[in-house]
C-alpha cells in the first residue's frame, strides 16, 4: 500500500482548510519528523516528503501523528505549494529540488532554525570540526547533574523540533554541524561554543576552506553583547578569523599554551570567571590533550549558564562519554585496548596518540579521505611499535609508515585482528583503534566498527580468562 495514499485520506481535509499555512518537509529522518511533529503541534498542514526510504520508527510517527507523507521521491506538484519549505540538512542548496523551490520564492529553513522560532529557553549551540559530541555530552551532563531543567538536541540526540514539541525546558544544549548551520537565519544562541577548524566536508563548500569557515562562524551571526562566544585561541583558523569579523558577544577564549578565560597551564584547567577556580583533569573521566579543550569548553558553558563550581566538578566526576570516542574495552593480560572508531580523520588521530604515553599498537584504515598521514608522522615514529591496517586498500598506509613503524599488518578480520594486537603487545601497552578513515568498505559506518571491535575484544577478554581458569 502506498503510504501517501493511506495518509492522504484522513487528511485531506485539513490540506484543504490551511492551504494558507502548509508547511512542506524534506527528509524523514530525525530532524524531519522532529520539524513535522513541531508543526503539526503548531497548527500548519504538514506533508513529509522523502527522496529515499523513510526507516520505520519514522514512519510509524508520521503515521500515529496523522502526518501526511510520502518516500521513494519527490512529487514535484506538491512540493510548490508550500508557504515554507523545511529541509534535511544533508540536502545541498544546490540540489534541482531546492532550487525549483526557491524560484518560486519559497522560504526554505532548516529543522534548527525553524525550531528556534518557537523555543521558550536557551540555547547553548556546540561546533567544531572535532570534539562536538563529547563537549555537547559533557554540558548537558554538567547542567543535568546540577539540578537544571536542560535537553539534549541536535546531531547528537533528538532533534530540536521533537524536544521543543513534547515540553519546554530552561536551556536546551545542541551539537550543531556546519550543514545545520546553513539553514539558519534567525538562530540566536545564548551561548556560542566553537572548537576548531579543520578541512573537513569541503564537497559541501566549493572545495574552498573560506566557505567552511563562514559556515561555522554562522553560529554568532545574531549574537548580541548580552551573548557569550567560547571558543579555543590555539586554532589559528578561528584566530584568524575573529581578527576579520571583531564579533558582537561577550568574548570567552580558550588556551593550552596562553593566558586565557579558561587555561591550562601544565598541571591543572584554570578559569577566571566572576570567580577563579582550579581543575585538574584526574579530576574528570576524560583522557588527552584533545578533551583539556572539550572540558574548558564544556565547564565554561555550564558555569556561564549558572551552574555552581561545585556541581559542575561534581558532574565532571561522573560523565560517561559516548561510545567509540577513546573508549576503554577492556584489558587483557595487562594491555589496554581501546575503542576510537570515531576518529575518522587524521586530526582525530593526532588527538588520540597524544592521549596515552605508553607504547601503541595502532589500528588505523578504511576509506581514505585525501589523508595527509604527514601530521602524524612524528608521534607514530615516536609511539606505535606496530600497525595493524584493516581495510580493503591499504597501500596508502602501508607505504607511508613502511619506514616509520618496524612492525605492519593487514586483515580485513576484526577476530583476527584482536588476536595481532594482542600478540604484538607487552604488558602495558595499548592497542588503539584509531582508524583516520571512513568505514563503508568494510562496515555499515563507525558505529558498526567500533561495536565489532568491542565484541571482538570482549571474546578474545573471554578465551584468555578460561585458558588461565
């Protein structure tokens, strides 16, 4: 049965009465059915329309929620009528659909933007190249473990629209992608959260970095001097581009090298707020260089929303980052293994070597992204003893470490994988899977890597302890 047939019966009606304000939705996904529910709640007609196909938990949403929709395609005739067209922020603005849209002088938004329209809190907006999701999961769990009426939106939770449609909360923290970014107009954070800038996405951007940049710094493009800015002053790309636009908000810079709002300064993160406090990072779960930023960050965020020194160090005692992001599994005959599927980038991986000062046995392969393997060189040189290559083409990896690393493998096996690392390693050494590639060769997407790597790992855990049983 064709679902826009079943939907369309039982409202067509209503398609009739508020033609005036129908609101068209492109893409089923999170952000879409979180728009759609948003505003249905809001009174427009609503149609859903998705190129692809809609995954079931969606549909079956739509459906309860009396949502018209239709998948497998776009039927041009109706996509026209909209008065507002609310779109996916996968989908291009250079994409034939959008821009037959816009020729018609349709206003076209993202689920974000469209969101804020109608949020009653705050919003504490969370960007970067690198780090977003563990400095976004590291606020709200500051705010929430300090008594605060707080939601968790964005790319890494639901969508804004579905939160600000199902209750209101005093501050919402979103993660917020450059695609995201895009789509926003009005979008007014009360605070800015910015972590770096690195090439990333450039298909998106014309293959110029000047665009990219532009899109991140859209985050405070409505910020006014009642706003707050947090941002990390080593990354000479922000740094850079703060000297060109002199922006608005109340200025809160980040530093591992300088003196700043929030620095660090060997031993202990130091903040100078309306009051100066010391926290070191044994004092967090968080491990790494990489994470001093994503703490100051979050920690400023939270201080500035009201939370009290105490609670927050509190929070930072109890936070359980998102999988996959220098992630423990387990240790096996005194060798840590850990699970980095996210750092799909070469960037994610300097983090990650400069997190541990033990020896490596470094995992890395997939999909290569142009990767310049230059930048890691040194700490590779320096750290990994051997590495294992799990890919369909390894050659890349292969040559450049060829002289770099004493010791190069190669499978395709995640089972045998395991059983190399652990058979190069010594007692105190750390076998890290920090691929520096996409995954589709071999895997759905990071997730499913970094889940076959733990089950891996917990078996192989499981074959040792009954051999020594």
């Amino acid at each position: 049965m064709d679902c826009r047939d079943f939907t369309r019966d039982f409202i067509i009606s209503d398609f009739e009465i508020t033609m005036s304000k129908r609101v068209i939705i492109l893409g089923g996904g999170e952000s879409g059915t979180g728009a759609a529910l948003l505003a249905k709640a809001k009174g427009y007609n609503v149609f859903v329309s998705d190129k692809g196909t809609i995954k079931d938990k969606y549909r079956d949403e739509l459906i309860r929620n009396r949502i018209e929709f239709e998948e497998g395609g776009h039927t041009e005739e109706k996509l026209l009528t909209a008065s507002l067209v609310i779109k996916s922020p996968g989908i291009p603005d250079k994409a034939e659909i959008i821009s037959k849209i816009k020729a018609r002088n349709i206003e076209v938004i993202d689920e974000i933007e469209f969101a804020f329209r109608f949020i009653q809190g705050k919003a504490i907006a969370i960007t970067g190249t690198n780090g977003k999701t563990t400095t976004t999961l590291l606020t709200y769990h500051l705010l929430k473990s300090a008594g605060f009426s707080v939601a968790l939106a964005g790319n890494v939770g639901e969508s804004l629209a579905g939160k600000i449609a199902h209750g209101n909360h005093d501050w919402y923290v979103l993660e917020i992608s450059s695609f995201q970014l895009d789509g926003t107009k009005t979008f007014k954070p009360a605070i800015g959260v910015l972590l770096n800038i690195t090439p990333d996405h450039l298909d998106r951007y014309d293959y110029k970095i000047e665009n990219y940049v532009a899109s991140k710094f859209r985050l405070i493009q409505n910020m006014d001097t009642a706003g707050h800015f947090i941002y990390y002053a080593d990354d000479e790309v922000i740094a850079s581009e703060l000297r060109r636009q002199k922006p608005v908000p109340q200025l809160v810079n980040i530093s591992l090298k300088s003196e700043a709002k929030a620095k660090y300064d060997g031993k202990r993160m130091c903040f100078s707020f309306d009051e100066s406090f010391e926290i070191a990072q044994e004092e967090t779960t968080l491990k790494g260089p990489h994470n001093l930023i994503n703490t100051m960050a979050a920690v400023s965020a939270a201080y500035l929303a009201g939370a009290k020194v105490n609670a927050i160090k509190e929070g930072l005692k109890t936070f359980k980052n998102a999988p996959h992001r220098l992630e423990h599994v387990a240790t096996i005959n005194g060798v840590d293994f850990i699970n980095d599927s996210k750092a799909t980038n070469v960037d994610s991986v300097i983090y990650a070597l400069g997190s541990y000062d033990q020896p490596l046995i470094w995992i890395a392969g997939g999909i290569d992204k142009g990767n310049d393997y230059n930048v890691v060189k040194d700490p590779v040189s320096k750290k990994v003893k051997a590495l294992i290559c799990l890919g369909t083409e390894n050659e890349k990896l292969k040559s450049f470490f060829g002289g770099v690393v004493k010791h190069i493998h190669e499978t395709q096996s995640v089972s045998a994988l395991v059983r190399m690392a652990l058979q190069e390693a010594q007692p105190g050494d750390v076998v890290l899977l920090s691929p520096a590639c996409a995954s589709f060769d071999l895997f759905k997407n990071y997730e499913d890597r970094g889940d076959q790597f733990r089950k891996a790992v917990l078996e192989l855990k499981k074959e040792v302890e009954n051999q020594l049983a």
